[in-house]
C-alpha cells in the first residue's frame, strides 16, 4: 500500500514514525561521514531537503536518540553495521537560522540570541549534574536574548566543551539555513554589522573549536569567505557545481519515476520533467524539485509549488533594480535561449548591486539558473557558464514577477503601449508621466535616479519592462551594434510590413541647466548620428516604416520626442 504524501515535514522522526511518503536519503550520512572533513558547508537552493537531512544526520548520531534504531530499520544506512554502532553515540549541537528575516540588526541580534538560549535551556541539566565551576556555571546563566557580543559569539563554543566534558566525547554541529540572516541584512541595510557578529562566532564555533569532532552548515548560498569564514581554512565548501553529494538533495529521475509509477501517475513523466526537471549538481543532471514533486504527488496537478513558496524578495528586488544587461538578458532567457558569462560561484553581497556577475552567481545558487555549459577560463581565473533557466516552474516566476511590478497600472501601461504603435506622441507623454509617478517609487532602486550612479541603467531598465509585453509581435533587443554605436532599445517587428521602433535615452543634467527639451534633442540626434536603423534596413524593414523616439527624464518627470520627417500619419 503506498504511503501517504504528506506536506511540510521537516523532521525526520515525525516522518518516520507517521509513516508518510520519504525518499530515502540516508546514505548521506555514510557519504559525509567517509569523507572525513572537519566543517562541511552544503548550499543547495531552498526546499531542497536542507533541513530534513540535517534532522536526520541529528537523529542518527545524538546522545539524545540512542537506541531510536527504529527510525533507521530498512533505510540505506542501516545497511552497514559500522553505521549501526554509530548511532546515538555523539552529542549534537543543532540549531537553524532560517527564521531570522528581520528588518533590523537590533532585531536579527535578539533573535540570533534567543537561538543560543534556547540551546542553553535545552541542556540545563548540565548545571544539575556538577561538572560546572562556579565561573561556568555564571556563564551558562549569562545566555539570554539581552547577552553581550563576548557572550553571545562564545556561546556555542562553552557548550561545546560543557557537552564534551559530560559525554565525553566531542561534539557534532549542525547549522541549517546560516545564510538566511546575510540575505535579509543585505535587503534591509544593516550587512556589515550582522557580518561581523557572525564572522565572530563562526570563528570561535568552527575554527578555534577544540571540542568539535565535525560540523555540517547548510544554506542557500556560499557566502564570501573574506566576509564572514576569513578565518576558517578548515571549511569545505560544497556547491551545486560540486560532486559531493549530487544525488543527496533533491530527487533523482530514478526516484521521480519510482514515485509516479507507485501513485499511478506514469503516463505524466514527461510533463513533470518539464516542469520540475533541470536542477544540476556536479555531474547529475537528473535532478528534480523535491517541494514541487511532494506537491504534485499530493494534488496530481501541474502548478508553481516551489516558486510561489516564498517571496522571492531578494531576486525580485536584483532584477528591478539591475542593470538593462540583467534585463536583457532576462529577455533572452524568458523566451528560452541561453547567455554566457564568468563569475566566481561565492558570493559578495556587496557587489550585488554592482557586479552582473554577483547577480548571476546568486541566481544559479539558488536553483534559478542552470549551466548547460561550463568551462574554467584561464585569462580570467574563473568559471565560464552558458545559462538557462531551469524549467517551466521557474520561467512562469519571473514571468509573473515582472507582470505583478506593473499590474497596478496595468491599463495606463497598456494604454502607453496602445499610444506608441500608433505614434500618438501626447498621449505617449501622458501616460509615461502617470507610470513614472505611480511606480518610480516602488520600482527605484532606493538612490537617486537623477542623480550619478548610473541614473540611465535604471530609466532604460524600468522602459525595457513595460515593453515586454509586446514580445509576441516584437523582437526586442538592447544595448546592441547598429551603425556605429549602441542603441538603447529596439523594436523589429516580426512581420515586416509593421512599424519598427528605436529609442534612446537621456537624463537631464539638471546641474549644466539642461531642460527635458534639450535632453529629447540630444538622444534623438544620437539616433540619427549613430545610424542606429541600419541594422533594421539590412533586415528589410523600409525607412518608412521606423520610427525614432528621444526619451527624456528628470526625476519622476518624463518627455518623449520623436525624430523630424517621420510620416504623419498612424500605420498601426
């Protein structure tokens, strides 16, 4: 009889003794164990078994589960006798970071040291049992949400050495989602103090830690050595790119299939590999979502589960604000073609909104993006990808993430678009003017956009997306070779005997006393100089048929002109 699917378990044991449906994993284990490494950090994308397999690796070596081979019988691990003598034999040190998304450092301290105090009252029988000086015993007291920075970054190592001296043996950290908090100090501002309040206690946790016998973290992402493991030279860092453990997170087409043929769904293979196929780690490339497959299993319906699990503010946030190259390129791969680039797969957040590359790096991590290509560079030093996105599931969240930025004005954007192609130049001002001011708040990248870093990037970012609506009649392109420059957008129309749009922007210089007037002048005498329409010519679309237009912007105010001699009538 086939076992229940059941929905949002994380812990093993619950799993275990409720019997619903698992996918066994536990090899893991022996995998990791073999291997040997002191501190082993595993970034995976989330949802993808992080916190289950953690619950497992707790439960099969804790003090606290001697004997539970119960919940081991006729698993993988239970195979080797070696492995049953290890069971229940260490103490475990676990905790997670993966509901720390405060706004604040203040905040994400108090929470970060309301997990450590947690830790200490679930070991408080070690005061009870006499092992503690007067000195220790003061410092277990000490742990508390309001504990000092000296306290707090020791914490884990004082238990470390309580929990060695009683057991006698030393002890085994876990720590799952550690990147949570760096990712929501980033959004919110505050990274530079969270990294060094963690770099701190990373450093006496895993580093300076003589009563460690081996430590697992898990996240999303590998975060920067030099910003918060500067000092940790014993860490493996294991990637998606990596071998170890590929098939470990995550289900393999082997194990789908077994699935779908058990719940009486073979006939739907090849949709669900469409949908939730693609994942690659290492050499696997077999590799499938296992929220969405769980979900799937439970209600037999195709559906978005894993992209509509979370908010997916951060990546949202990245491609809003980026640059028209990560814009571009968004294009390209929504209409599923691939893009080249290098990057190092470890993470600087502060070069997020700097970097493309730093983009990228977070989007392949986080399960976004896969490579069908990669190759080392020796000129660069790094890594060459050939990327894609993953599968439908993930093509379908960006695909609505950009139409919910501008759902809100829909019909005004709509109405611009409307205005364009039929070259109605009031309107086109009047509607871009009422976009600009309902959404350049929301859609701004929190600076100036008049201002000096880079103010046209996020102009010409925030016009590429109201245009994505028209790919089903366009070809839109940007930042591309024409004549002898690079336009900004474009529009060729798939059928040729249809209208053919470019468009370049300016952003006053309110300082050098430029008016909008002037700033629509200089772009549309870019257009012509530059030759831009040369590439649509070559591609037989008559002169007659394009059409130039200077977008101008200061602020939230907005003026669009269009090039002298064009035909004054409306072909749309």
């Amino acid at each position: 009889m086939r076992k229940r699917v059941g929905i949002g378990y994380q812990d093993f044991e619950e799993i275990r003794m409720k019997n619903v449906f698992y996918v066994d994993k536990t090899a893991f284990v022996r995998e990791w164990w073999e291997e040997a490494d002191k501190v082993t950090l595993i970034a995976r994308p989330r949802r993808f078994g992080k916190t289950l397999n953690m619950s497992m690796v707790e439960k099969f070596f804790s003090v606290d589960y001697a004997g539970r081979e119960d919940l081991f019988q006729r698993l993988a691990v239970w195979e080797d006798e070696k492995y049953r003598n290890l069971q229940g034999s260490y103490p475990v040190i676990s905790l997670s970071f993966a509901n720390i998304k405060e706004d604040d450092f203040f905040q994400a301290r108090r929470k970060i040291c309301q997990i450590l105090t947690n830790l200490y009252s679930k070991n408080k029988f070690l005061i009870e049992e006499g092992i503690l000086d007067d000195k220790e015993k003061l410092f277990f007291q000490s742990v508390s949400a309001d504990m000092d920075n000296m306290t707090a970054t020791m914490a884990i190592y004082q238990l470390s050495l309580y929990l060695s001296r009683y057991y006698g043996k030393k002890v085994i950290i876990l720590l799952d989602e550690y990147d949570t908090p760096m990712q929501e100090a980033y959004v919110h501002g505050y990274w530079e103090k969270l990294v060094s309040f963690i770099r701190s206690m990373f450093n006496s946790a895993f580093k300076t830690n003589p009563y460690l016998e081996r430590a697992i973290m898990t996240g999303i992402t590998r975060v920067s050595k030099e910003s918060i493991f500067s000092d940790l030279n014993n860490l493996e860092v294991v990637t998606t790119t990596s071998k170890k453990y590929a098939d470990c997170f995550g289900f393999t087409e082997e194990e789908v299939f077994a699935a779908l043929d058990e719940y009486g769904l073979s006939e739907k293979k090849e949709e669900v590999k469409a949908w939730y196929d693609g994942f690659i780690f290492g050499e696997r490339r077999d590799i499938y979502n296992p929220w969405s497959m769980i979900n799937y299993l439970d209600t037999q319906k195709i559906g978005a589960y894993w992209a509509n699990s979370s908010s997916n503010s951060l990546v949202g946030k990245l491609v809003r604000e980026g640059s028209p190259a990560i814009k571009i390129a968004m294009e390209s791969l929504l209409k599923g073609e691939t893009f080249s680039t290098s990057f190092d797969e470890q993470i600087v957040f502060s070069q997020l909104d700097q970097e493309d590359t730093a983009v990228w790096s977070l989007f392949m991590a986080s399960g976004y993006l896969k490579p069908e290509y990669a190759e080392f560079n020796l000129e660069s030093g790094k890594m060459e990808y050939r990327l894609k996105l993953t599968n439908r599931e993930v093509y379908f969240m960006f695909q609505h993430m950009i139409e919910g930025w501008f759902g809100k004005c829909r019909e005004v954007r709509n109405a611009f678009l409307q205005a364009l192609l039929s070259h109605d130049l009031e309107n086109m001002n009047d509607y871009m003017n009422d976009i600009s001011d309902e959404l350049f708040s929301s859609f701004d990248t929190g600076k100036n956009p008049s201002g000096k870093t880079q103010p046209e990037r996020f102009y010409h970012g925030f016009v590429l997306g109201l245009m994505v609506e028209l790919r089903d009649r366009y070809y839109i392109s940007s930042n591309k070779e024409s004549g002898f420059g690079r336009y900004d957008i474009m529009l060729e129309p798939k059928d040729k005997n249809m209208d053919a749009f470019i468009i370049e922007f300016k952003v006053v210089h309110t300082r050098r006393g430029e008016t909008l007037e002037e700033a629509v002048k200089a772009a549309l005498e870019q257009i012509e100089q530059k030759k831009y329409e040369m590439v649509l010519r070559d591609r037989g679309i008559s002169q007659e048929r394009i059409w130039k237009y200077g977008f101008a912007f200061s602020g939230k105010n907005v003026m669009i002109g269009e090039a002298e001699g064009q035909p004054d009538k409306k072909l749309f």
